[in-house]
C-alpha cells in the first residue's frame, strides 16, 4: 500500500536516496514505507542531516521509513486524519524537543491511544480535550482506527535502539479510513485589511476582539508552503488592564500552566537546549546584556526616558543569514501619566494559540520593569504586522462560537478628545466642546447639523465611533427642534 495522504498532498516531496530535503515540504523516502517519524519543535531537517550521515541505510528506496516531519501540535489532527487514512504505517518515531511545556505536542499521540482524554461539548460542538493539554480534538477520531500502530519516544542521538524499533517485523493490516476534518465556515465583510484598530479593557477581552476582527474581516491569502491563512496587516491593540487572568480564559482551552510557562520563558536569559532563539534570551543575554535591567534602571533613574526600547530582530541572522525568524520583533517602555506603558511589535503572529500568551509574557516584561523601575504597570499596545488564523485549525468552530456569545462590545462615549453639548436657539445650533476636565475648549455654531459636522470633522474633534454617531443624533434633534424637520445631513 502506497502512501496517500489526504492532508498535505500539495507537499509532497520525494526523496532519492536521502538527498533533495526541501523545507517546508512532507519529505518522503519510501512511499510504501512502514513507519514514520515526527520530530516535533526540532527541525526536521537537522534530525535528517545527522540521520543520513550516520545511517544511509535509512534513505534508501526501500527503506521502512515513510517519512521524517516535525509535529508542533496544531498539525495533530492532519496527522492522525493522514495515519488513519495509511494503515501501511504502523509505528511512529517520536524525536526531537518540545519547547518546554509550552507546546507538549510528545504527549499528544501517547495520551490519546491510551484513551487519556474527555469527552466534552465545546461551544456546542462535540470534541475530545486530551488530559493536561489544552488541546481539543475531532470526536471523528477513536484510539480503536489506531490499534494497530505503535510509538515510542526517543532521544534524536539514540540511533542504535531507534533502529532496532524501525527493524522489527510487524505484520498486522487494517483498511484506509478517510477522515474528512470540519472546517470552519467564515463570511467575508469589506475591510481595509490594513486598517484595524482595537481597544480592550483586558487581555482576554482584547483575544476575543482580534478573533471577531480576523474571522469577519480577514482576507484569505495564500502563504506558500504553509498553506492559506486568514489575515489582517497592522493590526493595532490597546489593552487597558494588562492583567493577567488565566482563569477567564480557561473556557476558551488556554491553560494556567501554559501561561506560566510563557511568562517563565519571557524572563529567562537561557537559550533552550537546540532551540535557534528566544525571547528571554534575545531580550537579556543575546546582546551581550541585560536589556530588560538597563531599561528598568533607566526609567528609575528618569522616568521620562526615551531610549528603552529592545529589539530582539537580528537583521543578519534573521533576515540575511534565515537561521532563525522571531516572532516578537520589538519592546519599547515608556511613562505614560504616571504608568508604565509598554509597546510591543510582532512580525507575524497565530491568533488562535498564541496571541493571550503572548499577552500574558509581555505582562510579565511590565512588572519585571515596573519592580525595577517603581513605575506601576499600565497599557500595553500591540502592533501585529501579520495576524492570522489557520482556516484548517478544528479548534475554530467552537472558540468562535464561545466568542460570539462571551464578546461584549462596551459604548465607547468617553472620548479622550472631550465631551460636547448641543443646543439650538436664536436659528442657530451650537455645540459646546469640553475638556475631560469640563474646561471650554470651543464653540461651534451653524444654522444646520451638517454645518458643524463638517467643522468637526476639519478639527478631528471626535476620536470614538460611539461618540461620534451620540453627537449626530444630538445634532439632528437640535435642528428638528430648531427649523420643524431636518435639512441635509
């Protein structure tokens, strides 16, 4: 039986004899191969390399391996939907490194055979969330169309018992079984994709803002070798308590431990193990210093310093050289009346799983510099250059399903600009505009609403979208009491 995957077909690249690796790709050594290896967060094509030098006999035509891929986790159902789908393939290979607990895509494939999951209704769809993950899967998938594969872990250096798990004869058959996995179903609404701007009160309120923005605005856009992604460019986030609050979000299947995990990370200067880069170390040992000590003793030393700003993008390595490609490009500190306002850019960015725990490490940034400062913490705003969510992901239905009925959209009449108050006498329609403080800032005065609409609108009067359809309507009721009706708006 010949290889057949149903997810990633597109990918496919053969091998001869172990040469031609494409990044990127499903790189296939013997399609009628038997067993499989994933290597998680390492990249597969350093377990390849040192594989083919030290055993070639593993590359050849006829070779019991399949395929050599990595398995970060959100590819966990296409995996199973491409194993179910190729009985032929009857044990798996788990190598390489998951970063930290962030991810534990090894726990994945174990738990679920061993039926180390819960069945459980997820924003009205039925799902399977595997114990101590806060991954959900397809009900579609049962451990019993896996009986017959087996798996084991190993260490990638570990080659003579990895081998000796490759070579040993298994016999047992089972029939293709084609797993067609739900896909979320999306509306398109006219936007400048280039274009949005989001205020939050939390966190969590913010997750659920750029879910909505992305899932009723993003355009569809073909990436390459990873596929179509649902996107927005620019996207802009202002949440005003930066708090963390895990547990609200523990419906929508972020978990605690992961959370804790991100904000440990974020703060150590530790390179992990064989990981290309970090955050942590990018911002406190990658430099030759700390930048997150420097930063934090010059606010303290003057409060209106101008010069904390952190870049974590190595133009050379990142960009030139493409040894590694960080997500979080840029941290910039600041006093804002009297809080500490942090200023985040990210290069590209996963909403779905990724997004709240970025939050969350960014937090963990602004009270490291707020204990060494003595600046209590305040907003933190987010630029994503390229946001998306993966239309493929089966997670989707049920977050945005939970998200449509928890989202709340707050009137946002407490403009930062003032406030105003319309009144008509004499033929005339004025509106007064006030301070936040309640001080006179002007006074405008027309004989029609659309007269000091366009006066507004010259002086950017009115920043929030709520307020400025509260003045039409004061406006136009000014002048119906004025004039009888209403002449032009």
């Amino acid at each position: 039986m010949e290889f057949e995957p149903v997810y990633l077909a597109d990918r496919l690249n053969h091998t001869e004899d172990g040469k031609g690796f494409a990044k990127n790709k499903l790189n296939v050594i013997n399609p009628r191969g038997t067993v499989g290896v994933v290597t998680l967060w390492t990249d597969p094509e350093r377990v390849w390399n040192q594989w083919f030098g030290e055993l070639p006999g593993l590359f050849v035509r006829d070779s019991p391996l399949v395929a050599i891929t990595s398995l970060y986790g959100n590819g966990f159902p296409q995996f199973l939907a491409n194993l179910a789908n190729n009985p032929q393939i009857n044990k798996i290979v788990v190598t390489g490194k998951d970063i930290g607990e962030v991810v534990p895509s090894s726990k994945y494939l174990p738990s679920f055979l061993n039926r180390d999951f819960e069945e459980i209704e997820f924003g009205g769809i039925r799902m399977n969330k595997i114990n101590g993950t806060s991954f959900y899967l397809d009900a579609q998938f049962s451990p019993e169309m896996f009986s017959h594969l087996r798996t084991e872990r190993f260490r990638q250096s570990d080659l003579e018992r990895i081998v000796s798990f490759i070579s040993e004869e298994t016999s047992q058959r089972k029939d293709r079984v084609k797993i067609e996995l739900k896909q979320p179903a999306f509306s398109d609404y006219p936007s400048d994709i280039t274009n949005h701007n989001i205020v939050a009160a939390t966190p969590l309120d913010g997750w659920m803002e750029v879910m909505y923005r992305i899932d009723r605005f993003g355009k569809n856009i073909n990436i390459g070798a990873k596929g179509v992604r649902r996107a927005l460019f620019n996207l802009d986030v202002n949440i005003i308590d930066s708090e963390v609050d895990v547990q609200r979000a523990v419906e929508f299947g972020f978990c605690t431990d992961v959370a804790e995990s991100y904000m440990a990370q974020i703060l150590s200067g530790e390179l992990p193990g064989d990981s290309d880069y970090s955050y942590g170390n990018r911002v406190r040992a990658y430099w030759g210093g700390d930048a997150l000590d420097v930063v934090a003793k010059r606010l303290k030393a003057n409060k209106d310093d101008r010069y904390s700003f952190i870049s974590l993008w190595d133009t050379k390595r990142d960009l030139i050289d493409g040894k590694s490609h960080p997500c979080l490009t840029d941290v910039y500190f600041a006093n804002n009346d009297g809080r500490l306002m942090l200023s985040a850019g990210f290069r590209t960015h996963n909403a779905v799983s990724a997004y709240l725990y970025n939050l969350y490490a960014l937090r963990a940034l602004q009270e490291y510099v707020t204990e060494g400062s003595g600046i209590e913490p305040g907003q933190i705003n987010i630029r994503s250059r390229f946001i998306s969510i993966d239309p493929s992901d089966t997670s989707l239905d049920s977050k945005m399903n939970l998200i449509k009925e928890r989202r709340r959209v707050p009137l946002q009449v407490n403009d930062p600009r003032g406030y105003f108050v319309a009144n008509g006498s004499n033929g005339k329609i004025t509106l007064d505009h006030y301070s936040p403080e309640g001080i006179l800032i002007h006074k405008y005065e027309g004989d029609s609403a659309s007269a000091i609409k366009n006066q507004l609108r010259r002086d950017v009067a009115v920043l929030e979208p709520d307020h400025a359809i509260w003045i039409g309507y004061n406006l136009a009721r000014a002048e119906q009491e004025l004039h009888g009706e209403i002449k032009e708006l």
